[in-house]
C-alpha cells in the first residue's frame, strides 16, 4: 500500500511516500528556520502562510523526483492533531483536496504516536511490546507505555515547559540562534556540566513520573542576568560561560529525563525503551538513555535523526497500520489532544 504522508504542525512542511509502512521512497521536507529565526521563535501565523505557499510544489517534486503517478496512490495520511491549528489546517485542506481529487481514502494521524512509530521503521529492528517511550519534542514531553500500535497510558509529562521549549528558551537567553536545541548540544560537548548546580525538578518525589523544567529555566535565568546570585552581576558572555551554562544546563534536563525514564523501566514490564521526537537528536540524551536501556537488559531504539525531528515518513508509515480508519474526509482538527488515558497505578 502506498501511502502520502503530509506534516505541517509546526514550522516544518514534510510530504513523503511511504509503501507498506516501512519502505521510504522518497520525502522532502521544507525547513522554515530561515523565516523564524529573527522573531527568535516560531511564528504561528508566518508558519501557516509558508505552508500554503509550499506545500503544493513540495508533493509535485516528491512525485517527479520518485516516478511516482498520483494515480498509483492508495492514500493520503495528515497531521491533524496536536499542533499550531493553522499550520494544521492547511496540511488537513490539502490532504482532504488531495484525496477527494483522486477518490482516495484520507487519514489523520497523531502527531506524538507517530513520533513513537519513528522508532519501528527500521526492518532490521522493531521494538518489541510492550515498550516505554520517551517522547521529547518542541511541545510535548511524555512518557508513555505501548502495548500495540494505537494503544498507549500516559505514564508522567510535564507540568509546564517541554523539554525543547527548555532548550530553545535556553539558547535565547544564552543569545543563541533558534532553533537552540542543537545548537545547546554541539557546545555542551565544550563545555563543563557541573559548572552550575542547575535544578532536577521533582527528582524527590519517586513515584511521579512527571518532569517539570520551569524551574530549570528560572535558575538559567538568573544565572544569566546575575538576579538572585548573591554580587548581582551578569554572567560575562565568554564563550566557555556560555559552554558551561549550556553543559550544565544539558547535563539536568538529560539527568531529569533519565531519572523518570529508569523509575518508570522499574515499575512496569518493558521489553523495549524508545527515545523520539526532535530532542531525542540530542547526543548526550542519547547516551544516557542507551546507557540505562543497557543496565536494565532492554533494548533501546532511537529514530535516525531525520526522523526524531519532525518529518512526513513517520506520519505515512503509521497510516499503513491504521487502514480501518481511513475515511473520505479528515474533519478534526485540535491544538492540543492526549495520546492517550493517564495510567492509574
Ligand atoms: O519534534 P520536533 O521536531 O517538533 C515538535 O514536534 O515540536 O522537535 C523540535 C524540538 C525543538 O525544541 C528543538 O530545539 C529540539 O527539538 N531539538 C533538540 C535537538 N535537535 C532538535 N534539542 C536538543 N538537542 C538537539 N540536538
Ligand atoms: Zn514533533
């Protein structure tokens, strides 16, 4: 079943073509970084409008590009939720357009599930379920336990900033161009981690397996501005300053998201750990991750980068798994939607 997958939430337009919910044939993605970068953050409206714009020559050069007739599609899958409601509307017009024109079925698609789905596209090697996933992205944090596709308990999130919203408020403040996540990464490797004694929020409370980081931002706050700190002064902003918050800053949101992730590998039966979405790119994330993933025996599984981020494949492979839902219309679309029920245990 071949399948185009359409991903506008955010500031990334993405369209692939995906057969049977594993084989990428192709997939191209228009970054908006470019747009956004001197508002230092994504600008909803800009994003919806770069969409439109886009969005169209994106899928005409994806089928030039990979020989493919629209006429050998079996279905349109789409972002429809959670998201910027205009950027997600646009890629819901276009899908349901798109489809209706060639009498083709149509189908919106979780954005968060499908960053866990990220992680079985690899024929080589799926996880194996039930897994815990810790789904780390620009808007959301969670930890979520699956038993199949399509069935997920949410097991902790955050009360407040996700975890990229952290590193990219971060970055701000540090005067770091957006998008900060990877940018806080390439110089945390310079940088010293335990320069500044940053807060892991919630890390006394064992059996919660929320994360919070509004506190860590506050305490980068004053380090940067010297408010609180007992002379008042400025951080100056060398560039090993700049390391060190940036490490040391790193170095907590990573112990923060571990801690919760070993607590939740502990009480409940998980023969795969999964790391996705954008922050999931984050190289020392990784590596603790994989290091805890090693002390419990389990296997841990993380996206190649250009499918941690947000991307088209991970949208139209999920789709292949979900043809009992496929209708002739998407008619929903919501900014905000859970993935699924909070585990009572
Ligand atoms: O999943 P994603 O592409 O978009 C959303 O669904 O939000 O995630 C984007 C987030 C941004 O906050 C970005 O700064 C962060 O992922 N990110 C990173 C890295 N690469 C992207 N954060 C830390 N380290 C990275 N290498
Ligand atoms: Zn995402």
């Amino acid at each position: 079943m071949l399948i185009l997958g359409i991903e506008t939430s955010c500031d990334e337009t993405s369209v692939a073509l995906v057969r049977d919910g594993m084989d990428v044939l192709g997939i191209r993605t228009f970054s908006q970084v470019r747009a956004h970068k001197p508002f230092g953050g994504v600008v909803p409206e800009i994003a919806s409008r770069i969409h439109v714009r886009v969005i169209h020559a994106l899928v005409e050069d994806l089928l030039r590009e990979t020989g493919i007739s629209r006429r050998d599609l079996d279905a349109v899958a789409v972002t429809s939720c959670p998201g910027l409601i205009g950027s997600l509307v646009v890629g819901v017009s276009f899908a349901n357009a798109f489809a209706f024109a060639l009498g083709i079925p149509v189908l919106g698609i979780h954005h968060l599930e499908a960053h866990i789905y990220a992680a079985f596209m690899n024929p080589e090697a799926r996880p194996e379920l039930p897994a815990v996933a810790l789904v780390v992205s620009g808007g959301h944090t969670a930890l979520v336990r699956m038993s199949a596709i399509g069935r997920y308990e949410i097991l902790g999130q955050t009360l407040d900033d996700a975890a990229g919203e952290a590193f990219d408020k971060t970055a701000k403040m540090l005067s770091l161009p957006y998008p900060g996540g990877p940018m806080i990464d390439r110089l945390s490797a310079r940088g010293n981690p335990e320069a500044y004694p940053f807060p892991r929020s919630l890390r006394g409370q064992r059996d919660r397996l929320d994360f919070s980081f509004s506190g860590l931002k506050t305490a980068v706050l004053y380090t940067v501005t010297g408010q609180g700190g007992r002379d008042r002064t400025p951080l100056e902003p060398t560039e090993t300053n700049v390391a060190d918050v940036a490490a040391s800053f790193q170095r907590a949101v990573v112990e923060s998201l571990v801690d919760k992730t070993a607590r939740a590998l502990e009480r409940f039966e998980a023969k795969s750990l999964i790391l996705c979405g954008g922050v999931a790119a984050n190289q020392e994330l990784q590596q603790a991750i994989r290091a805890l993933a090693a002390r419990n025996g389990v296997p841990a599984f993380i996206p190649p980068i250009s499918y941690c981020t947000d991307n088209a494949a991970m949208i139209a492979g999920l789709a292949f798994h979900k043809q009992h839902e496929m209708n002739d219309l998407v008619s929903d679309v919501a900014a905000s939607r859970p993935l699924g029920d909070r585990i009572k245990k």
